[in-house]
C-alpha cells in the first residue's frame, strides 16, 4: 500500500460532492481502497461502525445488541478464522437482517452497515465493505438532516474518511537518527563543530564528556563528576 497514493484518493474522496441524502456510491470508494488487503479493511469498518454509529443505537436499543454481535464475531474470525466462527458470523449477519428490516427509517442502517461487515468474512471480495462505508455515510447524512444541519454534511465523510486512514494509510517513515559508532573514540570539542547524541568528546578545561542531548545550536554534555553543562555546536 502506497502512503502517497491512498493519501490523494482520500484527498479526491473528500473532494467530491456526493449525493446530499446518500453520500458517495460504494463504487467510489472500493475505486479508492481496492488496493488495501481485506482483513484491514474489515478491522477498519469495525472500528467505523463502532467509532461512528453504532453509540446511538447502543443508547437507544439497549436490549438490541444484534449490530454489537455482528461486529464481535467478525473480530473473533478475524482472530481466528475457523468454519464455526464463519458460520457464527452469518448468524449474526442474518440477526442484522431482521434488526434492518423491523427499524427500517429509524436507524436501520446501523445494523445495515454491521450485517455488511459480517458478509464479507470468507468473501472473495470486500465489496460488503464499501456497501457498509456507503451506509455509515447515508446514516451520518440523515442524523445532521434531522437537525437541519445540511451544511455539515462534509464532515461527515471527513470523520468516516479519519477513521479508515488509521488502519489504511501506512504511518509516516520515521528517518533514522544517525548512528554514532559505538567504537569510535572521543574527538575534540570545537564550539564551530556538530555533534551526536552519545558522541564522546574531549574538552580542554572539562576532560573526556559525554553528549547527552541535543538542540539546534547546543548540546548539554555530562563532565566527568555527573554534572550537566550545555555548550555550543553548529547545526
């Protein structure tokens, strides 16, 4: 997975308009994520459903907690893929169905979107996934329009979009601080020099010295008794 790449697809994903009520289509998002290997994908629509939708419900349908279930032993596949966690899934996937079909206009897309999440374990596709991406968005939509809160409208694909990039988007590479050899031995100290963390020096007045950390223009050293003492030193 390219960080650059997937990063300007978000980029193009957030830039789009979208259907006001529907969002984006799931085509333009598995366009976007094809890439992405599908048990990330399915980890990240777990932590979306659940980081974004799945509150309410929880809030509203304490005794419900058939979205709950699907997403747990999804995770408990993911784990562990065997054929009776699979088959425990698609029992959970089948309660959301029903849990879809008895709220439908009132939240049915919470246990909508949990049921395509479960769908797509042991799949040959990840498209369960962005159908379930698709639906979090819709439910995003339809809670701000209660509200008549439209002009929010892009911050919900903005908090659907952050979401995925924690699992999706590789971290930024960390460039490696530059190595001291550990065998070199102490060098003189010049105020007009650049030195390293760990770097050992001699000074004229203060004997053999250790760096021990470093700024921009100085470096704090420890003297041969323990004690700390900053001095200058060039970028």
């Amino acid at each position: 997975m390219d960080r650059a790449a997937l990063t300007a697809k978000f980029d193009r994903l957030l830039a789009l308009r979208g259907d006001p009520v529907k969002g984006l289509p799931a085509s333009d998002w598995a366009s976007a994520l094809e890439s992405v290997p599908q048990d990330v994908l399915i980890r990240a629509a777990i932590a979306m459903v659940r980081g974004l939708i799945l509150e309410e419900w929880a809030d509203r349908r304490k005794e419900d907690s058939r979205p709950q279930k699907a997403l747990e032993t999804t995770e408990a596949w993911l784990a562990s893929p065997s054929p009776e966690r699979l088959k425990a899934v698609k029992a959970a996937a089948k309660d959301c169905t029903a849990a879809r079909n008895e709220t439908f206009g009132d939240g049915h897309r919470v246990p909508q979107a949990a049921r395509h999440v479960a769908w797509t374990c042991g799949a040959d596709t990840a498209e369960g996934i962005f159908d379930a991406i698709q639906s979090v968005e819709e439910e995003l939509l339809a809670r701000i329009a209660l509200m008549a809160e439209y002009h929010r409208g892009p911050e919900q694909r903005r908090a659907i979009a952050d979401v995925l990039k924690k699992f999706v988007v590789p971290p930024e590479p960390v460039a490696a601080a530059p190595e001291v050899p550990t065998n070199a031995g102490p060098v003189p100290y010049n105020a007009d020099g650049h030195f390293e963390l760990g770097q050992r020096l001699t000074h004229k007045k203060f004997g053999e010295i250790l760096v021990t950390s470093v700024g921009e223009t100085w470096i704090e050293v420890e003297l041969p008794d323990a004690s700390k003492k900053r001095l200058a030193h060039k970028p």
